[in-house]
C-alpha cells in the first residue's frame, strides 16, 4: 500500500477512535455516497428560486436581486466582525486583514449597487414599487449589526444628542440612534409603520448586539491591539477607509441611487417605507463616523460634503 495513504488512514482512524466513532463505517459512508457538485454544494437551485416579486413588471426581479446582493456582502462582513469579537487577544497582523476584508466586501458592494442607478427601468420602478409599501431598504438589520459591530454606539446616537448621552446606558443610546430619524414621517416627525415594524422585529437583537460589541467592537478591539507604530499607522488608514466605506461611499451610493429613480422637479416621490430619505441618507446631516478620534476638525465638518456636491453636478 502506497505509503502516504496509509498515513492518511492512520491518521483518520485516530481521529475517529478519539470521538469513539468507527472509521470503517465512516469509510463504507463515503462509498455509498454520492459526489457533491457545484451546484448542490452552493444551494444553486434553491439560490436562484428566491427572487419572488409581487408584480409582473419585469424589472422588479433586477431590484430584488440586488437587494440580495447586498445582504449577502452585508453577511460577509458580519463574518469578519464575528471573529474580530470573539478573540482573546488581538492580533495586529489579523485584526488588519480583517478590516482589509470588509474594505473590500463594501467597495464591491457599493460598486455593484453603483450599476443598479442605470440598472431598472426608472417607470418600471415607480410603478412595481407601489406594492411593496411599506417595505424599505431601511429595515436592513445586517447593516445595522455592522456599524454596531464596527465602533461605540455612543458614536451612532443623533448628532445632537451624543453629548448629553455619553454616560448614559445602552438602552438609552439605543432609543437615540440616528437611524430612527430616518424612518419618520417628514411633516409630523412620527415614526412610520416601517419603522414600527423594524423596531418591533429586531430591537431587542440590537440591545444584545450592542452589550456584546460594547468592549469587542472594531475600535475597542483596535484600542487593545500591542503593535508596533509602523503597524498601528497601517491600521489606521484602514480604519479610516471603512470609515469611508461604510459611513460615506455606501450610504452616498444608496443615496445617488435613490435621486436616480425618486428625484423629480419641484417635488421628490415618497420612500416607499414613507422614510425621510433626502436627509437621512446622505452623513453629512447626521454625522455617522465611527472614528471621530481619526480625523480632524476640518474633516469632520465636511463628512460626505464633497461626494454629495460632486454627485449633485453629475445630475445637473
């Protein structure tokens, strides 16, 4: 018998003694077994089957896959941020490849989403988006888990409110996060049935969410890490890019995205979640930056000021 196989088969049967399982039933498994495919093995079918629109209108499977998209980039960096969370100590060399990964999983994500401003038919959309009130991209809790995942919430709390607030206790911060605003009736300030229902659905996830990341989150993780000056530069920039990322470049996008196919002259179409989306999207309003200690007063100031003004003149 070759050598290296019998190695294997050693090694397996030691595997399978220390869990006191047999490896000859294991071994006539795999041969009644079939061999998996590609297609099984990602779920292909069942993938491709969950696009399930409400209307006949074509485009409103391109908006729903999209949206699909998203959620899947969105999971991918909750992934990275789960381990993050869940190691003793930190380690710089890992902590970066991990912040790297969620760079990279929002640039392709603000990318693909970026083809959606010229990727429906903007009637198609006004009229397939009448049934899916009251709906909205707002009630993305993965997004949600992210930024809670990614700084103090402290730092997500209304821009007005974050210093009367700073001592208080979770609950309390968590009844004041800036999304909130986002999601209320313009004229009257109240809160919307898209709102009512997310709150209703996942409030109490966030609370648990926010208790974990309290000491675990990126930057408390980052606050912990023993590196070299060299290396905590490097770190750094890479703080300050998913800064960008997820405060800036992605909600900008959204935004973009939306003026595209809601924008009209005089009057702008509703959310279909009734959400006050011309200032909730945009950071400028609302001042979402997870690392305030890494910028400056200036830049601060003039968050998001300029993608805005740029993306305003591409329109004229």
């Amino acid at each position: 018998m070759n050598q290296e196989l019998l190695k294997r088969i050693e090694a397996l049967e030691k595997k399978y003694q220390a869990s006191g399982q047999d490896l000859l039933a294991f071994l006539d498994g795999l041969l009644y077994a079939n061999y998996i495919t590609y297609w099984d093995y990602i779920q292909l079918d069942t993938l491709l089957s969950l696009q399930k629109p409400r209307t006949d209108i074509p485009d409103e499977e391109i908006f729903i896959m999209y949206h699909q998209i998203t959620e899947l980039y969105f999971k991918l960096s909750l992934h990275e941020i789960r381990q993050i969370q869940a190691w003793d100590e930190v380690p710089a060399n890992a902590l970066m490849d991990k912040i790297q990964r969620i760079n990279r999983y929002f640039h392709a994500l603000t990318t693909s989403f970026g083809v959606m401003e010229k990727g429906m038919d903007r009637e198609q959309f006004l009229q397939f988006r009448l049934a899916l009130i009251p709906a909205s991209g707002f009630q993305s809790a993965q997004y949600r888990q992210i930024e809670i995942g990614c700084t103090d919430l402290i730092y997500l709390v209304e821009a007005d409110k974050r210093e009367s607030l700073q001592t208080s206790d979770l609950e309390t911060q968590l009844a004041n996060i800036y999304w909130r605003n986002g999601a209320t009736i313009a004229e009257t300030g109240e809160k919307t049935l898209t709102l009512k229902q997310f709150e209703e659905k996942y409030q109490k996830l966030f609370l648990e969410e926010a208790k974990i990341a309290k000491d675990r989150n990126i930057w408390q993780r980052f606050k912990d890490c023993d590196t070299d000056a060299e290396t905590k530069e490097k770190l750094i920039s890479a703080l300050r890019l998913l800064d960008i990322n997820v405060n800036v470049n992605w909600p900008l996008q959204h935004y973009k995205t939306a003026v595209a196919y809601l924008a009209r002259r005089p009057a702008d179409v509703a959310a279909t979640g009734g959400t006050n989306w011309q200032r909730y999207l945009p950071p400028r309003f609302q001042k979402r930056i997870f690392y305030p200690e890494l910028w400056s007063e200036q830049e601060k100031e003039e968050w998001g000021k300029q993608w805005v003004e740029t993306t305003l003149e591409e329109l004229k």
